[in-house]
C-alpha cells in the first residue's frame, strides 16, 4: 500500500493555479525527491501534504486514511504523524536544543523519563550530544540543520517531508549531510518526499524522482 | 555633506521640541526666588498628601496595564490570527476609544450612567444609581481607561503576530493543538512587544490626566495640572511631574534592555505563502458574540448614549457655533503637525536605519520617551522654555502647540516609516547611487516613493492624535489659539450637558472620517 497518494490534486493560491491534476503515489519506505525550479509547486504539495492548506479539488490519503479532500483538511497537521523539515529549519528561537526536541513529544504525551531517553538516543544519532543546552543563535548552519533533522525525526513518524532543508550550506556540507539523512532514513525506515532543484541532491538521495514544472508532473520514475 | 545637514536638523528639531523643554523643566524645578534649592522635591518627599497621589497614579495604572494586558492579547490573537466574522470591522470599533480624547469615553459613560441616560431603558433604577456611585473614583477611572488603551496591546498583538516566522508556527502544528503553540511558541516569540504594550499603556496612563480629573481621581498629573492652572506654583507642579518622568524613563529603559536580550527577529513572509490561521470550528459563533458584546458594552453602549443625548439640531447648531473656529483650528494644526512630523519621521527612520548619526540610538530612544512621559509635563515643559522676552513668538502662537506635537507625536510616525524602510532593499540605494544620482534625489526619487504608503498611514495616525490632543494643548495654548478638545474641555464646567454631547459628538465625527481612511489603508496593505 502507498504511504501517501495524491488523486487529482489542483491548487490555487491568491487566484493563480499552482498545482493541476497532480497524481502521485508515493510508496513506503521510499526516497522520494521532488525536482523542479523555483515556482513549480513543490513547497505548495509538500504543504499540501502535510496539511497547512487544503486542495481546491482531489484527494490526499496518508497509510490509505483520507486525510484532505477539496476544500476541507479532514486531519489535522498534528494528526498526521509528519516529521518536516522547513527549509528556513524553522528552529524556535527561545528553545535550547533539547527544548526544540523536547516540546514535539510532550505535545504528544510522552512521560518525562521516556522523552529524555529518547531525544538523548536522537541527539546521539545526529551527533549533538553535548550541543543540548544551546540556542539555535548558538549554533553553527550544519549544527542547525541537524537539529532540525532531528526534531523532525524524534517522534518516529512514518513519513517525513523536507523543504530544501539543505540549500543554505556549502557544497561540502551539503554532501555530507545528504549522506547523513541517507543513513538515517536506511536506519529507522520512514518514508521521505524532499524537495529540491539541486541535481545532485537529487543523485545522493533518492530512491524515486519526480519532475515538476509549472504545477504538473513531467516525469516520474525509479533511479536506476 | 547635505545629508548629515538635514539629518542633523531632523535630530535637531527633535532636541529642541522636547529635550530641550523636559530639561529646562527640571532645571527650573530646583530654583526658588531665583536660587538653588531642593526644597520642591523635599516638599514632595515630605508630604503624606504626595505619597498618596503617587499611589493612587501608581495603583490606577497597573490596573488599567493588567486589564487592558488581559483583554487586548486574547482579543489581538482572534482578530488577528482566527477565522472570526467581521474581524476588520470589530478591529474598528474596539478602536474608536483611542482616537477619540479619553475624556470623551468617561463623558459617554457618565451619560449612559446618567438619570437621562440610554441605559435607563434596559436596567433598573437601583442598579444605575449603584453604577453611577461607583463611577466617580478609581473603578470608573480604571473602566474608562481600560477601555481607551485597550487598543495598544490589541493592535500590537494583531501586528506582532505578522512578524512571526510562519513555519516557527507550522512546524509547532504537526505535533500539537493550537492552544499549546500559542502557549509555547506564538507568545513566548513576541513576548517582548507585548511587555512593551503593556509598559506602553502603563507610562501613558500614569500621565492621564483629563479621566481622573473628570472622575475626581485625585493623582499626580491632575495634581501636577491644578498647581499649574489654578495656583501657577510653577516650581511645585514641575517637581510633581518629575516623578512620573523618571518612572516613565526607568521603565522604557529596563523594557529596552530587555527586548534586546530576548528579541526574536522574523523573516518576512516569502510571497504565495499565507499565514496559517486558527480555525475556530463550533466555537466561532459563540467568540464572535462574546467579541461583538464586548464592542457593543464598552464602545457602541457609550457612544450611542452620547449621540441620543444630543438628539436635537438646534444643539449642533449652538456648537458649531461655539467650538465652530476651534474644530477649523484643530484641523489646521494637526494637519500643520502631521506634515511636519511625516517629514521629521522619514528623515529619523532613514536615520535609525542607517545609523547615519552618532546618536542615533539616542533618536529613537528620545522619541519613544517623550511619548511616553505625561503630556503635562512636556506642555509645562514647554512653557518653561518658551515663556520668557525674546521666545514670544513662539510662547504666544501656535508654534508651541506645534512644537508639542512634534515632540510628543514623532515616534509614532518614525516608527511607523521605519517599519517600511526595513523592508526595502538597501541596494536600491545602492543601484541609484551608482548611477550618479545624490542622497537628496535618492531620497526624493527612490526612497520617498518607495515608502509612500507608510508615510502616508504615518500622516493620517499623527494627524489623528494631533487632533485628539488634550494634554498638552491644555496646558500650552495662548490666547485663540483654543483646538476643540480644549474648548470642550474647558466647557464642561459649566455649559449644557446637551451641548457638551454635540460637541463631543463633533468630536468623534471629525476623527472617525480619517481613521477610517487609516484602516482602509491598512487592511489594503
């Protein structure tokens, strides 16, 4: 069964069609890129898909549940067990790093005792062990960036969506934290849709490619 | 070199209108027959009389400060953040008390408290006359300026809430509900502007002076007011003020600092995204009634009693004729103060900006302090400064008034140009530079119309509390030189409470035209 499919999405935003007709199945446990210029609708999907916004027509269902349909979320975001990655990181500026990990599972109820055992396993996997008690103003791009990564994967969703979390950083950083997610996703097996333009992003990581432009899918295949 | 002449000259005229005049004041608060003395201050340390009024100012502020916290963030987050119906047009009406002199507000209530009062109709006898009781002292001082400032914590909430990174908030959303993003993320973020509203509402009502005066609240700045007006003791009435001057600078001191230390800054919102919004769901309907009850209890309720007190033309016939020249005048100096101050103001945000002058920092935070210190003691200020053989020409027209407004009124238009200025791109400068064009054509040609909208909203808010000013028009105007919230003011005393609704009417209706075309610009934007 596909983690995520898309049936006939279109999208509108501010009068201007941004998504039409999409149609997309995404399978589980795979490494979905999502490649494109600026402007072809792929941070809308990922929105989308995540549940910030809903279609104007079609229907999104996430491990075969309907989670959107035209007009309507009919599961909220926080509902869907999503990691994200926002491209800006998003890291909230008055937590320290272990707060930033801390908030996504006091959110969902996880006894005390439990969270700290699991974002020290988190942290330890991502290499910031002794980073905890920092702010994000502390810390370096590539730090940031892990904690984002790990803040999205703590809770062990299922499915996680980046945003061109990578595009800040130099080139050599940029490889290097490609091969880490790479590892991760191998490691703990969720699904990932992440966006990007870089082609060779699009090499290191995926497992499945699908093109876009102008708010339509031009190709969609397996890498070989 | 032009450009640090003109910037000089804005700073300048920044000094002089309000620097100039706080520190003449106090200068002249330590001299007695000529010489130097404490004793002023010694007397106000030495009297119990002294320590109640700075309680009684003291106690009168935090509440409203508390109430007005209380009310305006919850009130900001749905109108700002939530699916609520007519969330513009409920924005508009909590906003009217602002616009309007406060002292219009405990008129309107006195009036619906009052045996002829609207409220007659719907509630009984024994319950008006124990409103009507409790009205006159700290509880309707409290009530009518919880209502007037209301608005600041508001308002900035609802623009707070545009500078938030809205993916601090979406990433929030795929773990929790939104009365815990709120708590933890969205309000811990703007935390800082909201300390500031609250001290704002605070230092502004710690030098209100026309409420508690109308509702015989004895405090410091209507004590500060009488030793001035009735007794003229010049000395006693500026070492009245001092205090509240100095807690007014404390305050904004330690709030600055501590904005510094926990200031969050946001990205601007990338075009095509919208902002996620809280959906209310089966709760809607029931906060849209609660919201508009509010709106209708403590701004339509009053105002409606004000407009059924003066159902009568020949009533607005008489005040026309009455205040007729004194409303012309008032548009005419608001009008003179808010072209000056939307030139002052662009010529200090490009300064803050740019941190073109050494003391740039001091600009700002001058500014943000004579708009805070009470209007009292910037008009006595004034009058110490001006009031003297060679200065009569400014002491004896209009220019004080003017002068006061620059000085009280300048942080609202730089601030509000700031904001814009922000927002555009320091290389369209740069790109106009490189072409050849001087400072003062990139001002004229790139910067000015690039900022138009904002200089434009800066003109119409200036202008409209220039025309609302009481404090320091009350204290400084010459002979003919009387605005309409001075003639209403000062014919409460003792002319007809039927008259003294029309007028107040007239009031409300001169603001409300142009702050209708501020909030029509600032819902387009």
């Amino acid at each position: 069964m596909a983690e995520v499919k898309l049936k006939s999405i279109t999208k509108y935003l501010d009068g201007r069609l941004v998504l039409k007709d999409i149609d997309l199945e995404i399978e589980k446990g795979a490494r979905l890129v999502l490649l494109g210029p600026s402007g072809c609708g792929k941070t809308t999907l990922l929105r989308l898909i995540a549940g910030f916004i809903a279609p104007d027509e079609g229907e999104i269902f996430i491990s075969g549940k309907m989670v959107s349909k035209a007009g309507e979320i009919v599961v909220p975001p926080e509902e869907r067990g999503i990691g994200f990655v926002f491209q800006d990181l998003a890291l909230w500026p008055h937590m320290s790093v272990y707060k930033n990990l801390e908030f996504v599972l006091k959110a969902q109820g996880m006894p005390k005792a439990k969270r700290k055992e699991r974002i020290k396993k988190m942290l330890e996997m991502v290499g910031l062990k002794d980073l905890s008690s920092r702010m994000p103003a502390q810390l370096s791009g590539g730090q940031q960036q892990r904690v984002a990564l790990a803040r999205a994967l703590v809770s062990r969703p299922s499915l996680v969506l980046m945003d061109e979390p990578l595009s800040s950083l130099d080139w050599d950083l940029r490889a290097h934290l490609a091969k880490r997610i790479c590892k991760l996703q191998e490691e703990i097996g969720f699904t990932m849709v992440y966006v990007t333009h870089d082609r060779e992003e699009t090499r290191q990581l995926a497992t499945q490619v699908v093109v876009m432009k102008n708010g339509t899918i031009k190709g969609n295949g397996e890498k070989s | 070199m032009i450009k640090r002449l003109i910037l000089w000259a804005a700073a300048l005229v920044l000094f002089i209108s309000g620097v100039l005049p706080v520190l003449s004041m106090f200068y002249s608060s330590l001299l007695l027959d000529g010489h130097f003395s404490f004793s002023n201050y010694l007397h106000i340390f030495s009297s119990e009389r002294e320590w109640i009024l700075l309680k009684n100012s003291l106690t009168l502020a935090f509440l409203v400060s508390l109430i007005s916290l209380f009310l305006g963030v919850p009130l900001g987050l749905l109108l700002g953040k939530a699916d609520i119906p007519f969330k513009r047009q409920l924005s508009l009406i909590l906003c009217i008390p602002i616009l309007i002199p406060p002292y219009i507000m405990a008129v309107s209530v006195d009036n619906c408290l009052g045996q002829e009062g609207i409220l007659r109709l719907f509630l009984p006898g024994w319950v008006l006359r124990s409103l009507s009781d409790h009205y006159f002292g700290l509880g309707g001082s409290v009530f009518v300026l919880s209502t007037v400032y209301l608005p600041i914590p508001m308002l900035l909430t609802i623009c707070l809430l545009k500078n938030v990174n809205p993916s601090l908030e979406e990433a929030a959303r795929l773990c929790a509900k939104w009365p815990l993003v709120l708590k933890e993320i969205t309000l811990p973020i703007i935390r800082p502007g909201l300390t500031l509203s609250a001290l704002l509402v605070f230092v502004l009502c710690l030098g209100e002076f026309s409420v508690p005066s109308y509702l015989r609240y004895q405090v410091f700045s209507v004590e500060s007011f009488t030793q001035f007006s009735a007794v003229y003791d010049f000395g006693s009435a500026t070492a009245q003020s001092m205090p509240l001057a100095v807690i007014a600078l404390l305050l904004l001191v330690a709030e600055s600092r501590y904005s510094r230390k926990n200031l969050f800054l946001s990205t601007p919102l990338v075009s095509g995204t919208k902002r996620l919004e809280i959906a209310l769901g089966k709760s809607r309907p029931y906060l849209f009634i609660l919201v508009s009850c509010l709106a209708f209890l403590i701004v339509i309720v009053p105002l409606l009693s004000l407009f059924y007190s003066s159902l009568d033309l020949s009533i607005y016939e008489e005040a026309i004729k009455v205040a007729g020249d004194a409303l012309l005048r008032s548009f005419f100096y608001a009008f003179l103060g808010a072209s000056l101050l939307a030139v002052l103001g662009f010529l200090s945000a490009y300064t803050i900006k740019n941190r073109q002058i050494w003391c740039w920092r001091l600009v700002d935070m001058t500014s943000l302090f004579l708009f805070a210190i009470p209007g009292t003691v910037l008009g006595i200020g004034l009058i110490a400064t001006w009031n003297n053989p060679w200065t009569q020409f400014v002491y004896s027209s209009l220019l004080i008034i003017v002068l006061g407004y620059l000085a009280r009124y300048h942080v609202l238009s730089s601030r509000i140009i700031l904001s814009q200025l922000h927002l555009i791109s320091p290389s369209m400068e740069e790109a106009a530079q490189l072409a050849g064009a001087g400072w003062l054509s990139r001002m004229v040609f790139i910067l000015a119309p690039l900022s138009k909208r904002a200089i434009m909203a800066a003109w119409l808010c200036v202008f409209l509390f220039c025309l609302r000013d009481t404090d320091i028009s009350l204290i400084v105007y010459p002979p003919g030189c009387e605005t309409l919230p001075v003639r209403i003011f000062t014919l409460m005393a003792n002319g007809s409470p039927g008259l003294i609704s029309g007028l107040c009417m007239l009031m409300v209706v001169s603001v409300l035209v142009p702050a209708s075309i501020l909030w029509h610009l600032r819902w387009r934007r």
